[in-house]
C-alpha cells in the first residue's frame, strides 16, 4: 500500500468523518455540555453531512461517580434518545468504551435496543486481548466497531506489528491511528499510516486518524493520513479536546471536496456556542506547554497542571520534562 490516494480536487466515496466534539471535548469540561449545545451539535451534523457523531463514553458507574461528571461520561440509552429520539436521519452515533473502564456486558444494549451504531474501543498494546473481547461482544450484539491503540508514539515497531496483526484477525471493522501526544510529524505520520493501511488491505479493514494538536499539526496529519488511504477521520469543532485538542472540523470540511459535507452548519453552531463555553472557563488549544509535551512524545498531563497553576517558566517546564525522558 503506498502512493497517494485521490487528489486535492477529488472526492472519495470511503472516507467517513467523525465528530468527537462531545467525548473528546468532554474531557475539558467533565462532559457537562447542556442539552441545548447536545442538540445543536446534533442539528449541525446532521446539516454539514458528518457520518458520525460520539456522544461521549460508556463508562463503568461503579469506577466513576456520577455525580462527579456530566452524564456523556455514562451515555445512558435513555439520554442519547432524550436528544436524538430514534435518529431518523443519516448521521451514526458513536459511544468509545475504553478497556478496564466500562462494564461493556451490562452497559453495551443489544444494536437492536439501542440508537447507538458504533461502539469505538479504546486500547492501549498491553490490553490487546481485552479490547478484542470488547469488540467482539459488541459485533455480536450487532454494532460497528473501531479499535482505536493509544499512546502509539511510545510502542515499538514488533509489538505494534503484532497488535495490528491481532486486531486484523479479529472482526473489528476500523483500526485507528491515534496520536495521543501529538508528536507525530506528517512524514512519520506517513509511515505509519502505510503499515496500518497494509494490514488493513491484507484482512480488508478500513484505517482512521485522531490526532492531537500539541505542535499545531492535527489538521495536517489528518490529511496527510487521508492522502494515503486513510477514510474515517476525526475532528472536533474547533478543535475542542483534552489539552491542545484536535483537528478542527472547520478545518476539515473547508477541505473535503465531497459536496455533501456543508462548512457553514458547523460555522454557525461555533458563532452560537463555541466563544460562550471558553467565556464560561473552558480551556483548550495550542499552547506552549502542550508544544513542549509534543515534542517531547509525553503524555499532556504535565502541561494541563502547569497551565492550572498559571505558570509562565517554560524553560524550567522543558526541563522537568527533560529530566523525566532521561
């Protein structure tokens, strides 16, 4: 599998985007959106032609309080139908369940039960075998299904080759590339995406790309992904997820020439909605700190708390960070 797939002015009937506001974005604000921007959300993916939209996660209430959280951590059933009723319309909802953190037998309904299409796995290398269990049992109560491998930055190249190797052999229909740290640079980014796109050839899957914004360059992995063979794409209007965020969806429908994708639905939910959370204390984007994370491959956890205790010193940042690498 190498070469690029299409051209800038073409369209490809694979791709699928995904709109990870909510779960992603959830992470900043511990999921407390109102019901108001859940709908809206909604109304603008449905008018922009965004295939997918991940309401949030199913996580386990015996390992979350909550009262602690906002209830797109849990997705009940009962709060997607609240907003999407039996979702007549084109857009496919998503949930991510990840391995360790969700009690999938009980919380995963039957498809048949259920509004929710998709059901989205998150995984890192050493739960490999937990998370083709989860997969699994959500393809025999009817759903689609991403594997999605985390921290893919940190894994070397024969363990990934055999993580992948795994997933190809079991029924899960979309593997994805994540940059949790947003290190990755397009060239790697590249590389990358060819070994996943081979397996994916070889056991007839489809590959996709969530990517990270610490050194400004989600949008332009995502299309670097896209340009290799890469169909199901994440973003999120503007950008909002956990620390620098991820690939705007403006970004991204500005550059999708498939005439179904409509820009100025998201356009107008950001006038709405997007300025007021940020007035509210919502924060996220490209920041130095998330910079400095990203290029050193580590996890943004460490810049998250020094921008909450409002430091500037990011020498000495780069330093304790440096002293962790060593």
């Amino acid at each position: 599998m190498s070469g690029r797939q299409g051209s800038l002015v073409s369209v490809r009937p694979d791709v699928r985007v995904v709109d990870c506001t909510m779960r992603d974005g959830g992470l900043v604000n511990n999921f407390a959106f109102t019901d108001e921007f859940v709908k809206d959300l909604y109304l603008a993916n449905i008018k922009a032609g965004v295939d997918y939209m991940e309401f949030g996660y199913k996580a386990s209430k015996e390992i979350f309080d909550p009262s602690k959280f906002g209830k797109w951590k849990f997705c009940d059933e009962k709060d997607i139908r609240s907003i999407v009723g039996d979702n007549k319309t084109d857009l496919k909802i998503s949930v991510m369940a990840d391995v360790g953190r969700t009690d999938f037998k009980k919380d995963i309904l039957n498809r048949k039960d259920s509004v929710i299409d998709l059901i989205r796995v998150a995984t890192y290398i050493n739960t490999i075998p937990a998370c083709i269990e989860m997969l699994e049992d959500a393809k025999k109560k009817g759903y689609e299904t991403t594997a999605n491998i985390m921290a893919v930055s940190k894994v070397n190249d024969s363990d990934l080759e055999m993580a992948l190797e795994l997933l190809g052999q079991s029924s899960v229909d979309v593997i994805y590339v994540v940059d949790s740290f947003g290190s990755f640079y397009p060239e790697q980014m590249e590389r990358l995406c060819d070994k996943y796109l081979n397996v994916a050839a070889k056991y007839n899957k489809k590959i996709g790309i969530h990517a990270h914004n610490n050194q400004q360059l989600a949008f332009a992995n995502t299309i670097e992904a896209l340009s290799r063979g890469v169909s199901f794409l994440d973003a999120t209007v503007s950008g909002m997820g956990r620390g620098a965020g991820n690939c705007y969806m403006e970004s991204l429908l500005c550059f999708l020439k498939n005439p179904k994708y409509n820009k100025l639905a998201v356009m107008n939910f950001v006038e709405k909605h997007m300025q007021k959370l940020r007035e509210e204390g919502a924060v996220w984007g490209y920041d130095i700190p998330y910079l400095l994370t990203g290029v050193m491959n580590s996890h943004p956890s460490s810049a998250i708390q020094f921008i909450k205790e409002k430091r500037t010193d990011y020498s000495m940042f780069y330093q304790e960070l440096m002293d962790n690498v060593l």
